[in-house]
C-alpha cells in the first residue's frame, strides 16, 4: 500500500464545472492512466481518494489536493506523467509526492486557511477600494446572511478575515489579496467579501483565484509554493518527483 499526495491546477477551461464533476473526472483519469488504484471493500468498491476543500463554482486555483492510495508504489515523477496525458485542457498535476508508509490514512481535516488573489474589472477606484477594505477589517462584527439547505441564519465572519489588502492597482483594474478560515468548523467565501466590499454589479467582473491552502490559521508564514506547508516539511528531494 502506498500514498501519493499530489497538488493540481483547475484552470479557465474548466472553472465551472463542479467539485463532484471535477472528482469524476480525476478518477476517470486515474483509471485510463492504469494506476493500481487501493479500493474500499464491501459490495461497491471504489478508490481510495480524498480531496481537500472544493474551490467555489467559477473559480480557478493552482493549489489543490487530492491523496490517492495505490496497491502498489509508483514513482510520483511517472504517476504525474501518465495521469497528465489523461487529463482534459485546465486539469493538470503539477506536483507529486509519497508519504511516509507508517501513516495509515491522511486527510485534509487540519486545512483550515484558505488564501485568494481576486481580480476585479471595470468601474474601480484603488483608493476607494483600500479605505472599503480598512473599514471591513476594522468592524468588530460583519455579519451575513446564509441560507441554502439550511434554514437562513446570521453570521458574523469578521473572526473568519484573517487578512485583506489591495495586491495590484491599475486602469480599471485591481486585485485584492485574502486569507480567510475555511473548513468544518466555519469560515469565510471569497464571494461574500467582495459583496462587502460593494464589488459586485453589472459594471464589474470580478475573477476568483486560489494559491494557497494551509493547516493551522494562527501560522503566520506560508509555504511559499500555496501548499499545505505541514507536508512540504515532511517531503525529502527524493520523495517530490
């Protein structure tokens, strides 16, 4: 048995299809590539796959998850490969890796920080956009109202904004920079700020990015690369493929 942890991007071409389509299509492929994919048992068998926080409808990222578990080893540099040639345009692997064989399961519960660059074109003004952004964080309480399957209920996610400034500025352009909670047990959307922020409307387009995902929201620096810096320690030069 062995345990590959691999960092994907989802790209423009497929940025609106769903997490559940997006799984779909990443075990698709594993199984045209001819991995010894580990599957459960029972009466219905499926692969051993986990996937770590699903990046909202619309968004693209180049800092997702996913652990695969294989019957048999495989060296991370050839699994990338294999599976990259079966891939669709905007599903790429760009990152392999094994753990350590005495961990028996690994999963993405400790994720809870999720880190965004937000582009948003049309009728925006830098400064205006700054002094929007300094009043949010200063605000004890921002509260918001969530609905869905659940009944509607409030929500303060001022806890959740753990940082937000202004990235880049320019002519009818600029790009915020957040790192918001995410995870079970609460946090905050990237769509929710920008309605904050009063950047939503016709005038407006407004592109969400994902380039990181850690573990621990009181780690005050980031793995350089967006991932899950806990496990970037752990790989050894041989280990990365």
């Amino acid at each position: 048995m062995a345990q590959l942890v691999c960092r994907y991007r989802k790209g423009e071409q497929v940025k609106w299809i769903s997490h559940l389509d997006l799984k779909r299509t990443l075990e698709r492929a594993l199984r045209r590539a001819d991995m010894p994919l580990a599957l459960t048992q029972g009466h219905n068998p499926h692969p051993k796959i986990s996937y770590g926080p699903p990046l909202p409808l619309g968004a693209t990222g180049d800092a997702e998850l996913l652990t695969v578990h294989l019957a048999q080893p495989v060296n991370p540099s050839e699994f990338r490969e294999r599976v990259n040639e079966k891939l669709p345009r905007g599903i790429e692997l760009t990152e392999a890796w094994t753990l350590p064989t005495y961990k028996k399961k690994e999963t993405f519960g400790e994720i809870d920080v999720a880190e965004y660059r937000v582009r948003v074109t049309g009728d925006v003004e830098a400064e205006d956009i700054q002094r929007r952004a300094r009043q949010l964080l200063d605000r004890a309480e921002v509260t918001v109202h969530r609905g869905g399957r659940r009944p509607e209920r409030v929500v303060n996610l001022r806890p959740h904004i753990i940082s937000l400034s202004l990235a880049r500025s320019e002519r009818e352009e600029v790009e915020l920079q957040m790192r918001l909670r995410t995870g079970s047990h609460g946090g905050a959307r990237p769509q929710e700020i920008i309605a904050l922020l009063g950047l939503e409307g016709d005038r407006r387009v407004v592109h969400y990015h994902r380039t990181g995902l850690y573990a621990g929201a009181e780690t005050p620096t980031p793995h350089s690369r967006g991932v899950w810096h806990r496990w970037s320690r752990t790989r050894s030069h041989k280990e990365r493929g």
